[in-house]
C-alpha cells in the first residue's frame, strides 16, 4: 500500500485516495479542430512508462484536492509531489526520466 | 513410554510442568516449552500424515516455520484449523490434533495405492487429466480425485474467536529476534528511537536457542535474558514475540500476525483477543530473518525418520528430545558434525557421517573424529529401508557426474537420518518487497541484492552464517537505520564469541543409485508437501517446460502452505543441471505474501456482520421497518424494495402498487438520491460544459433533466437539476453514483478549469425527500400545503417552489420518474419521518399506498425511462438510447461532443434502446438473457443485444421489456428471439415508450 503525501494533508495510506491516470494531458482547447486521430489520442493513449511517471491522484476520502505525483512505477518510490497547475520538479538527469 | 525419547537434562522446557493431549485419539504427555512436534517426537512418534498425491507416510522434516509434512487438523468444533504444522503448535494443556488427508487411518491409508499408479501422477497430471470427456468431472474427477488429494477441513461453523487490527508506526522495524535482529534492535533501541522487534516464535534467540554458544563469557541464553530484559525496559521500543511478518509491501508496510492466546489450553482464551494483525509504516526496516536448512534429494528421501540436521540439533538442545537413538547423518558441509557431536553427548548413537565432501577437514571434524564417530567423506546415501519409519540406509562411494553410481552399496541399520544440505536465507519478506536476489557461489545461496526500498539486512539472511557475524552485522544494521531516521547511534564493540569454524560447503543437488534418476521404485522427493521429484522436474523439461516459473506451476514445486520454503532451492539447481545453465541464470520463482497461511478471521478483524461496511439508511427507515417493506440494498442504502401486505409475494405486491399509483396516488421515499449544491458565480456555464444539453439559460425556478457523458461520449449518470437562484442550482444524481459524481465535478473543477469559480457541496443527507405520484397527487398536495399554488401554470411541470408542506419549509420539485404527476418534496433530513406520516394522513382518504424500488423501477420502464448502470454499461451514448434530443446542436462544447463524430460512435449497426413485446403476454423475460434475429442459426449464434431490463406490468396487462440491440432503432415491429435453456422466446421490437406515449398523465 502506498503512501502518500498529500501536499495538503500529509502523508496517508494509499486507502484514501483515488488514482487518477497520467498527470499533464490537458483537454483539448478547442476538440471540434482536432481530427479523429489526435481526438483518439487525447482520449486513450497513454505513456504507461517503467520508471518514474507524472500521474493524478486525488485525495477523495481526505481533503477532496486533486495534486500530482511522480511516482517510479517499478519500485513504487514516490518521488515527488507538487499542486495542480504546478510544473514538475526537476529530479535531475537520471530520476527524472521519461517524466 | 511417555517421554522416552527424552534426554537427561538441558533444553528449554520446564520438565516439572507436564502437559496432557491427544494426537489421532490417542492420550500422550509433553512438557511446558514444548511445540506439538517436539512433544510428539519425545513420545516416538515420527508418522504424522500422508502426503499429496501418493499418500505416502510423512513425519517432522523441521523445526520450524519451513515444515513441508506435518500439517496437522488443530482442535474441534468451530474453533477447528486446518493444515496447522506441527512445528510451530506451541503444547498446551488439552490440545487435541490429528492427522490430514489420510483414511481411514494413517497407518492404513487406502488411497496409498495411488503410489501404484504413480505413472499417471507425475508432472502436470492435473493439466493431462483433468480434461474431456466433460462427464469424469462429475464422475470421477471432482467427487474421488479431489477428495483424495486434499488436506485439512475447513470449520463448518462461524469462527467464535476475537480478532483485531493494530496500526503503528515506528522508526526502526527489525523483522527476526534471533542475534542478529536482537543486536539491531538494540543498537537502535539505545539511540531513542521509536523500534519494534518481532520474532515468530515463542521467546526471542533463534538460532541461539538450538546452539550451544557462549557470548562474552556467558551462556547464550543469559546474553538473550539480559538483552531482552534491556529492550524491555526502553521507553519507545515494542517487543512482539509469536509475530510473525507475513507480508512486505510498499513503502515500507509490513503486516504482522501476532498470535496471543494459541498457546493457551482452550479454557483460559474466554474473553481474549485470539490474534491481531499488526499493519506496521517503517522509516527503516532491518531483515534479520535468519536461514531454513535445505535437505538432500536422495532415493525415498521421504521416510519418516529423515529430518533436517539443524532440526534434530534444535529438538536435542532446545526441547531436550532425542528424535532418533541410531543416527546417519548426510552432509555435505560442517554443519552435520555439529548435529553428530551434540546428539552423542546426549546419548545418541551416531552410525556414520555420510560427507558428500571427499575432503573434509576442520575444528568440527577433528571433534567428531576424536568422538569416535564413523566419518564416510565422498559417500551418499543412495537407498532408504523402511516404509513408515526409516530402518537402514544404503550407502555408496560417490561417482562424482555420474548418472549411475556402480561401486558397492553398504548397509547401515539406522531409525534417524539428519540431513544437511546447506542453508538457504529467507529471502521472502525482501522479495515481496520487489528486491532482486543475488547468488552466492562460495556460501551456494542466495542473498538480497540491491536495497529496493529504506532496508538493510544483517546475519543469516545475508549468507553471514556464523554467530559474530550475525552480532556484528546486526548491531551495525540497527545503528545505521537509526542514525538515518534522525538518532544518533552506535554500534556496540564487537562481543567475544566462542564458536566452532565452518568450513566450506559443496553443493550436491541429486544423488543418483545404482539406477539414474526416475528408474525403478525409488523417488527423489524435492517437494515434499506437493510431492513432486527430480524425475518430474526432468519430464517437466522433456516436454518443454524450461522457465522456472512454468516448471514450478507443471510440476507444483513451491506451491502448498509451505510455498517452498525447503524445495525451491533444490528444484531451481536440478533444473539448473537438466538446463546446464548456471542456477544465476535460470533464476527464483516469485515469493508472494502471506510468508505463512493466515486465517480468514484475522484478515476481518472486527469488520464483520453490521461492521463489514457502513449501512445508509434514511431518517423514514423505521416507519419502512414497522410497515413491512422488503429491502434491497442500493450501494450502501437500504431502500424499501416493496411493502407486501399480508399473504402477498413480490409479484402481488409489486402489481398493486404499480396500479395504485397509474390509478389513484402512490408515496416514495426517494431520500437516498444524490444531490449536490453548486455554487459559484460560474455554475451555470460550468453545468454548461458538464452536461450534453443546455442549462446557461435555465430559469431561476426551473428544473432541467440532464445526461452526462465522459469525454468518448457515453452516458455515467443522469438526473434533474434545478436552479435554486441566479447562481445556484441543486443536481441530483442516481443512488449508486452520487460520490462518483461529485468526483467527477471537482476534477473538472480543479484541473482543466481552475479558472471556474464553482463550489461542490454534498447535500443528499442534508434533505429528505418523499415523492407522491399518481392522478391523485395533487389532491394530496392541496391538502398539505393549502397555501401553495398548485395550478398547472403557475406551478408547470420542471418547476419548484419554496413553501411551507405539511408545516414544515420544503422545496417542492415537479419532475416525474413515473409519467404520473409527481410532486417531490424537500424538507430537512430530520423532518423526513414527520412529513412522510402528514403525507399518508392526508393521503389516507385516497388510499395512498407507499411502493418502492421495484415498483419505481417498473413504472419507468413503462414509460421507456433508463437507469444508469442497466440500459447502460459504459458503451452506450445518448443516441444508442434513443436520447438524441437532448444532446445540444448549439452549444460548441461539452464534455463527450467531439466523440460523437467518431467514426465508432456514428455507426449504424450499434446497439440501441428498443422495447421488446413478447408473443405470450404472460412470459416475462429474463434479464440479461441474449437475443438473436435467427432461432434457427447453427451456433454458435451471432448475438445481436441483450434484455436489459424486464417486468410484467401490471397496467398494460402485458410483460415489458427493455433491449440494446444492434440497428434496433430501424427494426420497429421485426421478430427477435431469445435462446434460453429450455426453451426460445419469441417477441415483438417495439418503442420502448410503453404507457401514455403522448404524455397526457404528467399533469394529473
């Protein structure tokens, strides 16, 4: 079970979240423009990565914000945790990649 | 004959204190200390059970938590276990076990003649035989198969015992209490910081208490007293014994079955917690989880009497039992001459050791030759005599590469074979944390390699087997993970250790005899609990199996209770031979929590009955109660399904109210409805891009139905909202989903449009709501609230008002779920049982009858009205269901506008909403069932939808039913079919608008 650190709260059990898929994929400012392949790709692709990973969460059963986190998704290491609208941390050459 | 197996003195256990129990009936005696294995072995008794599949007598092999054989049925009645080991049973007074899978008895066991037809059991015998024709399974394979090769019993009555979960968080955890975890608990227990140490066993020492050791001139056992103690008196260090760590997760989570009251005759554990499952967050978690022995696969290595050298050390030392007064020990490092050495001094009579080594010298081979002890280096034992009890070896010169050992075999009458065959740590908890193994040539194990999470690991389980390591390692272990939690710490100096040397280990993993490996009779047991052989790993091979982890799930290896604790090892460097690869190479299977069985009712702990989820019931639940209603649960709701009268079933009752509401009024208690208040100077351009139809305009007073989508453009959830001010409006959302929608909204809200100054608030338990439905609901409502203008133009339909009901400050909503005039009334949470019984009063003169779900649920479908989650499944839009007008042409955006243009989603050939008329009036359709256009089709028959819901109504004299079928909206009055098992119901594709198509009844 993770554990979490909620940028409001602290750090709780994973029980109290809800996950939230990959983190930066903003919708579309205006969908009526994009052609079925990028609505398509908006829609359902994503990065699935091994290693560390920008994805959502929101604390549901806590304080109800939603935040990010980086998370490595081989060793479930929690690598960072930043707000809404933030831009991610810099974690440096090797523990940032693919972020 | 009780205790004859007893040495002298020594040992663990209190021999003043005797204790009474039973084993297969029978009446025998132990001592205080004792585990049920010891008690057993000091009475003679090695047969404890038969095995998996041959049935073959098993006895004890270890000590511990890694026995493969000696599962037994523990206790009676209710609080009954099954497949408990033996080894791990602490003796109380009155304890009562008996044996598994054996019958009738196990020292006659009919099912022993599997052995016979051992050629059909070998590898993957479940896969080859448990196939077609279909008939065996009911024949033979479930009814004689299955039980013959099954353990214990489950109780067949609730568990009476107490459980609880415990939560704590510790700066330092140190997972073993034998010297390694003891020094790193005191070494970081010294520094302050917060440290919890936990030991599976009865009292703290491992290794040490089978040892004869002496640690800065003192017993070991006074050095474990004294260190102990010192933990003990340390404000924020926590000491659990009998605790064992079945699981390691992520981020340093760790769960822990601590076993309080196992050890106690039955009578004293009244009133007591049984167990607790311990749920641990660690800064630092040091493993100090020590070794289990590996045995020697030899031909029918299985006998009883053929026990771990280690184990029959810990039985003559720790328990003062001498398992065997003829000994053979088989080694192939230094350890067995220590089993030798001690054994003779309490009175065993060593045979011979067998050394797989033809070199062999060193501090314990001197001692053991200067005893006087038959030493046999280079020679195997390549034969076992006896079926239930070991009688005699025999035993050859090694050939080393060998398929076929020629030279001449020697006979050596024996009752006891101590086995050594190298040690294996336990790796398990470090694995279940993700971390990758490393394999040691010179100690021929694996370690834990790179650290995957904040741990560090000291003594056995790093391969550093001798005691000053362990010390060393330990108390160095616990001061780093101390000092990196924020103490400051340091390692103890190091303590003076008497200790034999150790010389080299020779890695020896099959013995051949005088005929290769899986010729002839004899087995070469790897897996005892699954019984599976060298030969089957060998088949396993031939037949193409060559992945570790796909010969461990064809032959079983690793599975069971044990989960391999004694046999990966061995079957992952016989593979390694068959393979000739490296054992690095052909790698580990995965390790899996729980390290060891862990009973359902310590996973419940006290989450049972009304405790194991949270019931919701509305402020009108015990008027529901008193008046007889039926339940159905809606989520964590109870919702009156239907109010039977006396002599009515659900058909009766449901068809009464049905009519009583399309013929005069009927009352609901629609409390349970989500309904959120959305505030903000932007909620009504935020419902705007929420919802497919328009609501910037909606009128202040005014109620809209509304459907949202997600972003692919199907349906979630759907419900009314109404604008309570300029600013304001109130959603309800279906029962089911109301969190998930509030959800929903505030991810909208905080990540793509922060900007939108909106404010989400739960309402649903803040107003009851109670909805009178029926031709006659507004002369009901005339009554209760004189006041309010009730005329059609004044109050229209989709409008509310503010107002006094019945005394009380309600909101009144016009909306209907059932076609009929429908007013829903409002008030506060409290004052819901208060309105719903001025509501029946003023109903009385009218007959008004309460109904619920399932009538609710028919008069929508009689009307062609949806739930979500059953016309729907996540795959249905709006124009799949028919509801294309109510997805806006105008507005530019919303949420799941741009899918609908997919090329997916425009198709005709979808599955769409339809209502199905059945030929027979009466036969009402299973929901679910498939539906195809052609009954005659060879199957298997193209499917073209489903019946998503299905009633008789009782209105329209006819049964009703709801379908998505593919293309439907273009096959209005075409024949379709449902295939069901014993017969093919033939209907009619018809509008699914049922009743009062024109909508006549909406206002009264």
């Amino acid at each position: 079970m993770l554990y979490i650190d909620c940028p409001w709260c602290g750090k709780r059990n994973e029980t109290e979240f809800h996950y939230g898929g990959e983190a930066h994929i903003a919708r579309p400012e205006d969908p009526s423009a994009l052609s079925d392949e990028q609505w398509a790709d908006f829609l359902f692709m994503r990065k699935n990565l091994k290693g560390p990973y920008a994805e959502r969460w929101c604390h549901s059963n806590g304080c109800r914000r939603w935040f990010n986190v980086i998370r490595n998704t081989v060793s479930h290491e929690i690598l960072a945790v930043y707000k809404m609208g933030e831009t991610p941390p810099d974690l440096g050459p090797k523990k940032g990649e693919g972020v | 004959m009780t205790g004859s197996h007893r040495t002298q003195a020594g040992g663990r256990i209190d021999r003043q204190k005797k204790i009474n129990f039973t084993f297969n009936g029978k009446s025998y005696v132990g001592m205080e200390g004792d585990t049920l294995a010891s008690a057993l072995l000091a009475n003679g008794v090695h047969l404890l059970g038969r095995s998996f599949k041959y049935h073959r007598p098993r006895g004890i092999v270890a000590a511990g938590a890694e026995e493969p054989n000696s599962m037994v049925q523990l206790g009676e009645g209710a609080v009954t276990e099954p497949n408990i080991r033996a080894t791990q049973i602490s003796l109380y007074e009155g304890l009562s076990a008996s044996s598994v899978n054996v019958w009738p008895s196990v020292e006659f066991d009919v099912s022993a003649m599997n052995g016979l037809f051992a050629k059909i059991f070998t590898a993957g015998f479940y896969n080859k035989t448990f196939m077609w024709p279909r008939d065996m399974w009911i024949k033979l394979y479930e009814p004689v198969i299955r039980r013959a090769a099954g353990w214990g019993k489950a109780p067949t009555t609730s568990d009476p015992d107490i459980y609880d979960h415990m939560h704590l968080t510790v700066d330092v955890m140190v997972v073993g209490g034998g010297p390694a975890g003891l020094s790193a608990a005191l070494a970081a227990g010294r520094s302050g910081a917060r440290v919890l140490l936990i030991d599976e066993q009865s009292e703290f020492g491992g290794s040490l208490l089978s040892l004869n050791r002496q640690i800065d001139g003192k017993n070991a056992a006074e050095w474990i007293s004294e260190t102990v103690s010192e933990l003990a008196g340390m404000e924020d260090v926590t000491l659990l014994n009998r605790s064992i760590a079945f699981g390691y997760y992520d981020q340093n989570y760790l769960c822990v079955l601590e076993q309080r009251t196992d050890h106690l005759p039955q009578a004293m554990r009244k009133g007591k917690v049984r167990q607790r499952v311990w749920h641990i967050r660690a800064i630092e978690v040091v493993l100090a989880t020590g070794a289990h022995e590996r045995p020697l696969v030899f031909a029918n290595n299985d006998r009883p009497g053929i026990m771990l050298a280690g184990a029959v050390q810990t039985y003559v030392n720790r328990y003062g039992v001498l398992p065997g007064r003829k000994m053979v020990i088989f080694t192939n490092n230094d350890a067995g001459y220590e089993t030798a050495i001690d054994a003779k001094a309490a009175g065993a009579n060593i045979a011979a050791i067998l050394d797989a080594r033809e070199e062999a010298d060193g501090e314990l081979i001197e001692a053991a030759k200067a005893l006087g002890i038959r030493i046999l280096p280079g020679y195997a034992i390549t034969g076992v005599e006896g079926g239930k009890r070991v009688k005699a070896v025999e035993v050859r010169k090694i050939q080393k590469g060998a398929k076929v050992y020629t030279s001449a075999p020697e006979r050596i009458a024996c009752d006891l074979v101590a086995m050594s065959g190298g040690w294996s740590p336990v790796v398990h908890l470090f694995s279940q944390s993700q971390g990758k193994l490393h394999y040691r040539e010179e100690e021929v194990c694996f370690v834990p390699g790179t650290p995957v999470q904040k741990q560090s690991f000291a003594g056995a389980l790093n391969g550093s087997f001798s005691l000053s390591a362990c010390l060393e390692e330990g108390a160095k272990a616990g001061a780093e993970a101390a000092t990196k939690t924020g103490f400051t710490a340091k390692a103890a100096n190091a303590l003076k250790v008497d200790e034999p040397a150790m010389g080299r280990i020779e890695p020896f993993w099959i013995v051949p005899g005088a005929r290769p490996v899986g010729e002839g009779g004899a087995k070469h047991f790897v897996d005892l609990q699954n019984d599976t052989t060298a030969a089957d790993i060998e088949l396993a091979v031939r037949e193409g199996f060559e992945s570790v982890e796909h010969v461990k799930r064809y032959t079983l290896t690793g599975f069971g209770t044990d989960q391999g604790k004694t046999s990966n090892i061995n079957a992952l460097a016989i593979l390694s031979g068959i393979l000739d690869k490296p054992i690095p190479k052909v790698g580990t299977t995965t390790f899996r929590p729980p390290y060891t069985p862990v009973s359902y009712g310590a996973l419940a702990g006290r989450n049972l009955g009304d405790w194991s989820d949270p019931v919701r019931i509305t402020s009108i639940h015990d008027w529901h109660v008193a008046s007889g209603a039926e339940f159905e649960n809606v989520g964590q709701w109870k919702r009156p399904w239907y109010f039977p009268k006396a002599g009515e079933d659900m058909h009766a009752a449901t068809n009464r109210e049905c009519l009583a509401v399309r013929n005069g009024v009927g009352v609901l208690d629609a409390s349970t409805l989500g309904k959120i208040d959305i505030r903000g100077k932007d909620a009504a351009e935020f419902l705007n891009r929420i919802y497919t139809n328009a609501f910037a305009k909606l009128g202040v007073g005014r109620v809209r139905y509304g459907l949202m989508c997600h972003e692919d453009g199907m349906v979630f959830d759907d419900g009314t909202t109404a604008r309570l001010a300029e600013d304001r409006f109130l959603m309800t959302t279906t029962t089911g989903n109301a969190a998930v929608v509030l959800d929903w909204l505030e991810e909208y809200l905080q990540t793509e449009w922060p900007e939108l100054q909106v404010y989400c608030t739960s309402v649903t338990e803040q107003w009851a709501t109670v909805s009178i439905a029926g031709p006659m609901a507004g002369k009901v409502m005339a009554k209760l609230a004189p006041e309010m203008n009730l005329s059609n133009d004044d109050f229209p339909f989709l409008s509310f008002k503010e107002g006094t009901v019945a005394g009380l400050k309600a909101r009144v909503f016009r909306i209907s779920f059932t076609g009929e005039l429908t007013y829903e009334i409002n008030v506060p949470w409290a004052q819901g049982r208060a309105l719903w019984e001025a509501v029946m009063e003023a109903g009385a003169e009218f007959d008004i009858t309460p109904y619920g779900t399932e009538s609710m649920h028919i008069l929508r479908a009689e009307k062609g009205f949806i739930i979500v989650g059953q016309e729907t499944d996540g795959t249905t839009t709006p124009q799949d269901l028919g509801m294309g007008w109510i997805v806006s042409k105008k507005k530019p955006d919303f949420i799941g506008k741009r899918s609908y243009s997919r090329m997916d989603t425009s198709r005709t050939d979808r599955k769409q909403l339809v209502g199905l008329m059945t030929d027979n009036p009466s036969e009402v359709l299973p929901e679910g069932a498939q539906l195809v256009f052609d009954k005659n089709a060879p199957r298997p028959m193209p499917m073209v939808g489903h019946v998503t819901s299905s009633y008789y109504s009782a209105a329209l004299g006819h049964s009703i039913a709801l379908a998505l079928v593919k293309g439907g909206h273009s096959k209005m009055g075409e024949t379709i079919h449902a295939p069901l098992l014993d017969k093919t119901v033939t209907a009619r594709i018809v509008d699914p608008v049922f009743y009062d198509k024109e909508g006549e009844k909406l206002n009264g």
